[in-house]
C-alpha cells in the first residue's frame, strides 16, 4: 500500500518507488516530471549507465534509435554500447556484440506464439514445418545484452550489470548453433535495436547457410530504432515467415516516460509504418502487438487507447496482453488481477480486435 504524493490517493496499485498514480502522471506531469527523471537517473547510475541520452553539441552522432546520442569524447550513448572513441564510434558492428543465445525447443513461450508458424502451424508448407505445432524442432533465442529504454520494472534486467565495453562475442560462434532442427530465430533482449547491425547482418549470412529451408527471422523490441533500420528488420520477417513484435507498453507519453523513461512517439509511428509493411503478407502475420498489464498503470484508459490504435491501422493486428510480475524496480506492486485482464480483453473485444491472447495466465491473481 502506497500513497500518490501528489493527490494523497491511497492504494496496493501505486508503487511506492515512483510514488505516484497512474491520474496525476497523465495530469499533473509538468509539476512531477523532475521527481520521475531523477528517479530514471538514479536507477540507471546503479549500472554506470549514462543517466541520459548524451546531447553534446560537439559530440559524434549515433543514428541508430530515437535518441540520436551526440556523444562526447570518451563517452557512451544512452544504450551503453557505442562510445566516442578519438572521434570515431566504435562498439559492437557486424561481426560482434554484446549478446548470448540457446536453443529454445518449439513450441515455446513466445509473445506470439498463438499465431506464429512455430506455435500453431501457420504458413505450412511454406513457413512451417508441420501444419500444426513444430515439435521437434527448435528456436534459437538471441538475447541482446543493451536497452535504450529503462524500464523499470523490466523482466531481464540483469544485463544491466555487464560493464560498458566488456565481453563482445563473434558472429561465427552464434552461426555454429544453426542446427538443423532449428526453424526461427529470435532477437530480443534487452533489445536488439542498439545492436541493429549485428542482428541484420547475422540474420542475412544465416539466411544463406539455410538456403531453400524454413528459417524464420523474428524480433522482439521496443520498436524505437531509427525507420531505416525498423523497415529492414520488417523486410527479413517477412520474406522469410518470421515476425517483428512491438511492445506497446503506454498511450500516453508522460506515462510511458514514468515507467520506461522514454518517449514512446518513435515506437508508435514505427508500429504504424510496420502495418502497412506487413499488409503485404497477411498469413502468418508479420506485425503483432504486446502490452503488459501493469497493475494500476496500464488501465482502462490507457488500454482503451490502445486497442483503438490497433484497431485503425488493422483489427487483424494480433494483440497480447501479458500479466506483469513485480520485478527489478517495480517491484512492489501486485500481480495483474483477474479483474484487470477481463477489462483488458473486453477493450479488444470492443475494438473489433481478432486475434487477442492472454499470456502469464498462471501469475493472474483474484485480489484488488
């Protein structure tokens, strides 16, 4: 139980780490939004991590992401991957990064894994091994050890302990594991936006090894890479069945930025451009949608904001809703109720949403 310091509204739903409620974030941000930036900063010093995207006037560009660092001399990018070194960017490219992977049997717990050809058959004989699902065969998960947003209640945040300009490993050691049961890879992290370069290169050189087999190219991101690259990871999912999957984690900016302490502008109009993208191969779907169900934060309103995004760029966009788990910094507040997810698939019905997916179903809970 927390109180919003703003209004004095008193509930198990407001976490004492932000220390204020879902209302005053959206409505009273101007006077607030200092607190919820120093909170961001002191989580990311934690790390060692820059504590903002760097601006430096004299600085060299990073063109990789929504940020556009200018990085000083000597200095990292907000991702803590790419560094000014004596005037040249240097960091992981295409032959390296900071990354580690493992063979993921199928079916698997995938963020699309109820509309995808590994989970339910579709695209088969095309795209998928078997019509239904691939049993036997496995997916290779990427994970990438960098993030440009800072979520605070992120799932996988151990990574943030690895230290800056530690520890890259080669594109050939990755390549080794492309067995031949493995069907689909995925990229997620962290995110694979930072390292962008190395994902598409490797996604292309494993492409030709996997000539005329089923191989499938999948990402998992934030969606906030610069629409260059965005358009090139659509471009592999979908000539080869694979799928690019977007979190859409807030509607609204000022609480997007109170819980991931960034924008979300770039990550929407991304998610727009990949819509008309993946009109091009309606089955199995090239574009799908997540947004985690966190307790009083994500709510009706903002739920209601996004299902009606969804819905005016296509209602056959798949949609998951995933129940949270306190974790990392958010982690005084409760799993998604019951309640909560109920609302959350009664906002999709209404939309005309028609693929939606409950995930997480065993962390719902009954209580608030």
């Amino acid at each position: 139980m927390a109180i919003c310091r703003a209004c004095g509204r008193e509930s198990i739903t407001i976490s004492a780490k932000i220390s204020f409620c879902v209302n005053c974030i959206r409505e009273k941000w101007p006077q607030i939004s200092q607190e919820i930036e120093n909170i961001h900063r002191a989580t990311r010093k934690a790390f060692g991590l820059p504590e903002a995207p760097p601006r430096d006037s004299e600085g060299l560009l990073c063109n990789l992401c929504h940020h556009k660092c200018r990085i000083p001399q000597g200095e990292f990018g907000y991702c803590g991957v790419w560094q000014n070194h004596q005037g040249r960017l240097v960091g992981p490219g295409k032959e390296r990064a900071y990354v580690s992977w493992y063979l993921d049997p199928l079916p698997t717990n995938c963020v699309a894994d109820f509309v995808c050809p590994g989970g339910t058959g579709a695209g088969y004989p095309r795209f998928a091994h078997l019509p239904g699902p691939e049993r036997g065969y496995a997916n290779l998960a990427v994970f990438y050890e960098a993030c440009n947003f800072n979520c605070l209640y992120c799932q996988n945040w151990h990574f943030k302990a690895r230290k800056l300009g530690e520890a890259l490993r080669l594109s050939h050691e990755m390549l080794a594991d492309l067995k031949e049961h493995v069907s689909c890879v995925c990229f997620f992290g962290g995110d694979p936006g930072p390292q962008a370069p190395h994902a598409i290169s490797w996604a292309k050189e494993a492409r030709k090894l996997k000539k005329d087999k089923i191989f499938r190219i999948c990402w998992e991101t934030n969606g906030a890479e610069n629409p260059r690259i965005i358009k090139n990871i659509m471009t592999l999912s979908l000539e080869s069945g694979g799928c690019v999957k977007i979190d859409l984690k807030a509607a609204s900016e000022s609480l997007h930025y109170a819980l991931c302490g960034v924008s979300n502008k770039q990550t929407w109009e991304n998610f727009a451009l990949l819509a008309e993208m993946a009109q091009s191969r309606p089955e199995p779907p090239a574009l799908i949608a997540s947004t985690l169900l966190v307790p009083g934060y994500i709510d009706e309103e903002e739920l209601e904001k996004i299902a009606a995004f969804i819905s005016s760029l296509s209602r056959d966009i798949p949609w998951s809703l995933l129940a949270y788990y306190p974790t990392f910094y958010l982690d005084d507040l409760p799993t998604t109720s019951r309640r909560h997810a109920e609302m959350a698939l009664a906002i999709a019905q209404k939309y005309g949403l028609k693929r939606v997916n409950l995930g997480n179903r065993h962390l719902l809970s009954e209580a608030y």
